[in-house]
C-alpha cells in the first residue's frame, strides 16, 4: 500500500528529442553540416542566385556613371568623377517639372481607374454560378495580356485615327460636328493609356484575385445563409476580407511602380503634337541617353525614379503594417 503512494516517474520517449539543461546553450551544427544536408535543395536554388547575381547586381555597377561624367572610351574607371552635377541639373532643369508632373499624373490615374478594375471584374465573376460562362469571360478578358504594345498602339489607331478609325467615325456619326483627331490631340492622350491599360491588364490581375477568392471555405457562405445573411452582407463580410490581403500586397507592388509609366506603350502612343503631355521620365531616358548620348544625366534619372521606386514600396509596407494589414516583407 505505501507503493501507492509514491508518484510514478514517466520515462521519456527513446525518439524524442533531448532538452539541454537550464542555463546551457545549445550546440550549433556546423554552417558546412548543414549545407551538405540541404545540399539538393540549394543546388536548386542555385540557377536563380546566379539570374539575379548576373542580370540584376552586377549591372548596378553601371551606375556609378550617375555621379561622373562617362566617356565611352574612357571606360567606368577613366571617366572623370563630378559627383552630384547631374543630379542638380535634373532638379533643376527646366524638364524636371513637366516630367514629374506627367508621371504622376499617369500614376495617379492607374490607381484610380486600373488598379481597382481586376477587383471588380474578379468579384463579378465569383457571383456567376454558370461554370462555362465564367471560364469563357475569364479567357476573353485574358487573352489581351498576351500581346505586345506594338499590337495595342496598332489597334489603337485603327480604332481612333481619324482618317479610318472605326470607332472615331461611329462617335462622329453620333455627335457630328468637326472629326477629332483622337490620337493625336493632347487631351486625349491619357485616356486613351488608361483604355490601353483596361483592356490589356485587366484579365491578368482578375486571376489573382480569382485565385484568392477560391481559397475561402464556402462553409463560411452557408453559415452565413442559416444566420440570414444575404448577398451583400456575405459579400461584405466574407468575400472583402478574404482578397484584402491580396489587395495589400499588390497594393505595394503597384506603388514600386509608379514612376515607372511604360517606356513602350508610352513612345508608341507619343507623337508631335502631344509630346508635352506624353514625355514621362521612361520616354525622357530614352531620348536623352540613347538619341542624345547623354549616358551619365540619362543614368542619373533613372536612378532618382528607382530610388522613388524603392522608397514608395517601404513606405506602402510600413503603412500597411500600421494599419493593421500584413505587410509584403
């Protein structure tokens, strides 16, 4: 009976792992340990470490012509350096302000009208009970991602140009008056970029959120329908939340790309006419660094819009952060 008494002492498992003592540090594998035991994982890894070693920071090293007044001939090391100078001559041209302008118009625009388009699209098609239906809409709005802005600009004036445009002469003969010159006019010119950027982006980011919306547990729509939810309560309950993630994240990738306008969908669409109003920092590169062979101003514009760039996606990830929202990184 006194056997009874006494608390049974439970042996650990013979798998299970060890605990150090309190107050004893754990020891460390070796680095080469665990390279070796991961080895086939990191041989995988390694293709893309070499892409993004080759093509994206090695030739970072170009930039130092930014800061120095680069001959060709010359070479990276032989040109002299000026420092800041063509920084100082772009904030101080007299192009910086029109060229700022311009971008950030175009992207405030795209926020506007592009950015929210996927969302709609994706939520109206996640109504549709029709299999067949959804899937065929899905492919038709699709199918523009695949084609070049060369074939974009191309339909672009077949549509609008005033000699032969179809739906030019259709708008004509609705409203009559003088024939508009849609292409080419300066007014113009920005909503026909943000029709261009319907039509061609809209089906991409509709599969996006489509996939997101295919993640919720439909257990959750018919909880909701037994408590007396109706459509729009589950959409506003149930459906919002479940792509706000989503909508985060591309929320952040969208503002690195601000600045960044569309060098060829923009040249393909510039003309003489309309060049005020079209000439963005991608297009101003171009014409300064390629046309002009102004290699270190030209680098040091596309270095200020990727400084932009990167500053605008740590803030947008701090700010969504704050606000409650999980951020990219």
């Amino acid at each position: 009976m006194a056997t009874d008494l006494v608390p049974e002492v439970v042996q650990p498992a013979a798998d299970a792992p060890r605990q150090a003592p309190p107050g004893k540090k754990r020891r460390q594998v070796p680095l080469w340990r665990e390279l070796l035991r991961y080895r086939w994982l990191y041989l995988l890894l390694l293709p893309g470490l070499v892409y993004f070693a080759v093509f994206k920071y090695l030739p970072m090293y170009g930039l130092t012509i930014a800061f120095k007044d680069y001959v060709p001939f010359l070479g990276y090391s032989g040109s002299e350096w000026v420092g800041l100078k063509h920084f100082q001559e772009l904030f101080t041209g007299p192009d910086f302000g029109r060229l700022m302008f311009n971008t950030l118009l175009l992207a405030l625009l795209t926020i506007v009208f592009v950015f929210p388009a996927p969302i709609v699209v994706a939520l109206m098609l996640n109504e549709l009970r029709v299999n067949v239906m959804k899937r065929s809409v899905q492919s038709l709005i699709y199918i523009p991602h695949f084609l070049s802005w060369t074939i974009v600009a191309s339909l672009t004036y077949l549509l609008f140009s005033v000699d032969f445009g179809v739906i030019a002469n259709w708008i004509h003969g609705l409203v009559g008056g003088q024939k508009t010159d849609y292409v080419a006019q300066a007014d113009w010119f920005r909503p026909l970029i943000v029709l261009q950027l319907l039509w061609k982006q809209t089906g991409w980011g509709t599969i996006i959120y489509l996939a997101a919306l295919a993640g919720v547990d439909s257990q959750l729509y018919e909880a909701a329908r037994v408590d007396g939810a109706g459509r729009w309560r589950q959409f506003w309950h149930i459906t919002l939340p479940a792509i706000r993630p989503t909508i985060v994240v591309m929320a952040i990738l969208t503002s690195g790309h601000l600045m960044d306008s569309g060098f060829e969908q923009i040249w393909l669409m510039t003309t003489s006419l309309n060049r005020d109003v079209a000439d963005v920092f991608d297009t101003f590169v171009y014409y300064v660094g390629i046309t002009q062979g102004s290699f270190s101003y030209a680098t040091a514009v596309g270095l200020f819009k990727g400084l932009v760039g990167v500053v605008l996606i740590f803030g947008s990830n701090f700010l969504a952060k704050r606000l409650g929202q999980r951020g990219l990184f």
